[in-house]
C-alpha cells in the first residue's frame, strides 16, 4: 500500500503523551500516514513471557542477581512476566562447582554453585520470570551439566524453563579465533549431535521431565545486501539435523539472531569494516531495508520450528553483534528498533525473544546496566534507551495479534493486539528522520471512544542514553509508574502528531 498521501490540516492541537503539538492554521500541508487495524480478526496470542532478557553465565555469581542487593529485580520485573536466560558465550568458559570452597578448573573463567543457583531462584520469584540456564559444553562433562540441572530443578523449581547445552555450536571453531577459549571443533552438525545426546540423557536421568531446549545456533546479519540474504542457509543443515535427532511437538528450537555484528571489534580494519557493512549507524538500524530483512529472517526461522511442530524462539539477539556500537546502539534510535524488531517477532509467530544484556557495559546495547564499578558496588543500575522501547513491547504480552495495514511513504511500522479484557492496544514507531506529520489509527470493529496513549520520545535518534517514556523515566531507585493522555477518535480515527521520529502505544476500550 504504501502511498503518499497529502492534506491540508487546518489549526489543530494534537495531544502527544504529556506534550501538546499544535499546528498554525497557515502551516503547509502534512504528510499523513493511515494505519488501520481489523479488531474482528485476532490471530495468534503474543505468550506472557515472550519478551525476555539474556545474560553471560558468569554473572550468576555476582550479587547483583540477589533481589535484597540490587535494584535490577525493580527493573526486570517494570518489563512483566517475561524471561530470564543466562548462558551466552561465558557459559563454555564457566564450570559447575558443587562445593563453592574447592578451587574451580583451570580452564574456567567462573563457576556456578548452588548458591548462585538459589539467588536465580529468589530472583525468578521476585521477577514473576521463568528462567532457561545454559550449561557448559566445551568442556564435555555429561555428568556435571546434569548435576546443575537437577540442582536447578530444586533452587528455581517450576519457573525453570529449560535448560541449553552449550552457546552457538555452529560457531565454535570461529569463536576460538577470537580468544573464546577452548571449543568442539565441530565442522558439521553430525558432530555435534552425539554430544547433546549424551548431555540429554544424563540431564534426564539426573533431573527428569526436565526440558532442555536447542540448539542455541548463532545466526545474523553483517549489514551487508549481497550477503546478508544467503546466511540463513548456512543455518539449514544444523537446524534440521537437530530437528531430526531432537525435535518433538511442544518442544523449543532455539535460535540466535543479530542484524548487524561490529567487526571493528573482531579486529576487522576499518576499510574491511566499510566494504562489508560492519560499522552500523543508527540510520542503518532505523532503514526499512533492515525491517525487511529481519522480517525475511523471522519468518524462515517460524517456518522451520513450525514445520517440525516447534515452539520458536529466539533466544539471544539484539541489534549489533559484538556487544554494540557506542553512538548507535546505546541511542534513542536504538529504542525505537526495539519496538519494531520485537513486535515484527511476536506478529510473525515467534513465541519469545531474549534481548542480550552486557550489565557492566552501558555504551553497547545493554537495557540495564551499571554506568561504573560504584554503581555496581552499590547494586543500583540504571536504564539505557532501549529498556523503554522493551517497555512499550511488554504492554502487548498476552494479546491476540491483529491484522494491520500502514498506508504512506514514511517509514512507520505500526502492531495491534486484542487483549484479554477486550481493550485494543496499538503500537506506532515512527522511525522515519523526513516524517513530519500525522498519523491516523482507525480501528475497524473495536471500541470507539477515548484512547489512553503514552509516548516514547527523545530529543533526536541520535541521543546517547537517554529517552522519556509518558513523559517520565526510571528512578534511579527504579521506581517507575508511567501514566498516559487521553486521545478523542474523530472520523479520521485516533490522530497522533509525529514532529521527530518516536513511538506511541494507544490503548481504546
């Protein structure tokens, strides 16, 4: 649809979350964007815990994970009943150590205890979360992993998900490239099968009808169109050999994706860097070729678990690989490609998503994180833009999702879900610089009358660290109680005025 639309619009004053946006009654016409939602037609339900974080296994020993030391349980649980996941790259380097007194292995980075495992526990509780726990493959020890496991099962009880082996198997090989310690060399996927078996059938007789979910493959992007579209590919033969030797009805296939990777910080020179996409801008992020194509992916990935009768779920992603880029994705740019990669996730069918979190790095792509050792002695961490996009994305857990059409040249994605109670709750990300105008949500077959809106807005996509949410942000104890504005529907539909790239979640009934 997508065609340019122009009228005049006479002096208006359109509420904007706390701001009021008017337009001089001589101002030149507006570009106006027509989203349209079809309330009579709910699809499938978006599951509570789907929007969820991710974190390297070695900070399951930090106190931070303690709810009495930190304010981070605050934080997580603002976001709702989602997920917690802590495995990652650290989780090959990390050994589980029964006995917090015995030394742990040389080869080991950290270790997890028992200990460790209980304050996950109370932190799950705290959260309302559920938690998958990764456990060490490189190392090939079957019976330590299935030790963690049952000693998971007892300290997190029924809040743990599942568990993964190992991180990205497909990628062991490159990762000892890059200083990732010591990994399977595992050229081919029939290598690896043998060893997750083995793995499976001793975490199932240690810790029975405990689930464990797989296999965690890395897959992404480098910002490149020549190359960008033939990597799926390559995750074919690893996906379907798991399926294959792993896949049941119900159970999770999971999977990493990254639109973008940072191959300046994999030693990349800069030209090399230049030629192959791998310094990502925050114009890049916000293009509607990167919408597409992380589209393009989601759906291969919804394909492939549904086509096996999987559960999918991507369960370690964010916008640049390799931690980041300061100036890109520590912006308010970064927020608003939040809101539309998660929702375009929850509308193509993935059951859940788990935004990867660097807690002691608060120049990469980090949602919570520390801004310097003091804070982090003192457990108090704060927020960087994209929490707030994460935000705007938890409000719509539980819904049925809703057909919706975006009509006009800029680029505005734009989600709707049912929810339980019958109220219609719609998502609008303008992530367009050029947009300068008005946006019309009609929502055919639902409740009419005022909608309740609350807005996500920075000073430009190019602010580092900061953004506001209905006007305010998180405490720096991390309070957080946003309200909203009310909006009148007119014949036109519900009017929001975008004067700079932004995001909105209306809520009518």
């Amino acid at each position: 649809m997508r065609t340019v639309m122009r009228v005049a619009i006479a002096a208006a004053t359109l509420l904007a979350g706390h701001t009021a946006w008017a337009v001089p009654a001589s101002a030149e016409p507006l570009d106006v964007v027509t989203v349209r939602v079809d309330a009579t037609d709910p699809g499938r339900v978006i599951p509570e815990d789907f929007l969820g974080l991710s974190f390297e296994a070695d900070q399951l020993h930090r106190t931070w994970t303690d709810p009495a030391r930190s304010n981070v349980d605050e934080l997580i649980g603002h976001l709702g009943a989602g997920n917690l996941r802590f495995s990652a790259n650290a989780v090959d380097n990390t050994a589980w150590q029964p006995d917090p007194s015995a030394p742990p292995p040389a080869w080991a980075d950290a270790a997890v205890s028992p200990d460790d495992l209980s304050r996950l526990g109370a932190l799950a509780e705290a959260t309302h979360t559920t938690v998958d726990l990764g456990v060490n493959l490189a190392h090939g020890d079957p019976a330590a992993a299935a030790q963690e496991a049952a000693q998971a099962r007892e300290w997190i009880g029924p809040r743990l998900r599942s568990i993964q082996i190992g991180n990205e198997p497909n990628v062991y090989p490159v990762v000892g490239l890059f200083g990732g310690g010591e990994r399977p060399q595992y050229l081919v996927p029939q290598q690896y099968i043998p060893d997750a078996r083995a793995y499976r059938d001793a975490i199932a007789a240690a810790a029975p009808g405990t689930p464990v979910s797989g296999p965690d493959t890395a897959g992404g992007a480098v910002g490149n169109p020549a190359i960008d579209p033939l990597l799926p590919a390559a995750l074919d033969p690893w996906l379907d050999a798991y399926i294959a030797a792993f896949g049941a009805p119900g159970a999770a296939l999971t999977q990493h994706y990254y639109p973008f990777v940072n191959t300046e910080r994999m030693g990349f020179p800069q030209a090399l860097s230049d030629a192959v996409g791998g310094l990502p801008t925050v114009d890049k992020l916000l293009s509607r070729q990167t919408s597409d194509k992380q589209e393009a992916f989601l759906r291969y990935f919804v394909a492939k678990a549904e086509g096996a009768g999987m559960v999918p779920r991507i369960s370690e992603t964010n916008s640049v690989a390799m931690e980041g880029r300061p100036g890109v994705t520590d912006t308010f740019g970064a927020a608003l490609w939040t809101v539309d990669y998660a929702m375009t996730a929850a509308r193509e069918g993935v059951a859940g998503i788990n935004l990867h979190d660097h807690i002691d790095d608060c120049t990469s792509y980090s949602m919570i994180c520390f801004a310097d050792p003091a804070a982090s002695d003192a457990g108090t961490a704060r927020v960087n833009p994209n929490y707030y996009g994460a935000y705007m994305v938890g409000r719509m857990a539980g819904g049925a999702v809703l057909p919706v059409t975006v009509d006009g040249a800029a680029h505005v994605s734009a989600f709707a879900v049912r929810m339980p109670e019958g109220a219609v709750r719609v998502i609008v990300d303008d992530m367009d610089r050029g947009f300068d105008g008005t946006v019309r949500v009609v929502i055919d077959g639902g409740p009419g009358g005022t909608a309740a809106m609350q807005r996500l807005d920075g000073e430009s996509v190019d602010t580092v660290g900061a953004a506001t949410y209905a006007g305010t942000t998180v405490a720096a104890d991390g309070a957080f109680a946003p309200g909203s504005s009310p909006v009148s529907a007119d014949a036109g539909g519900y009017a929001v005025r975008f004067g700079r790239p932004g995001a909105v979640l209306l809520t009518a009934g």
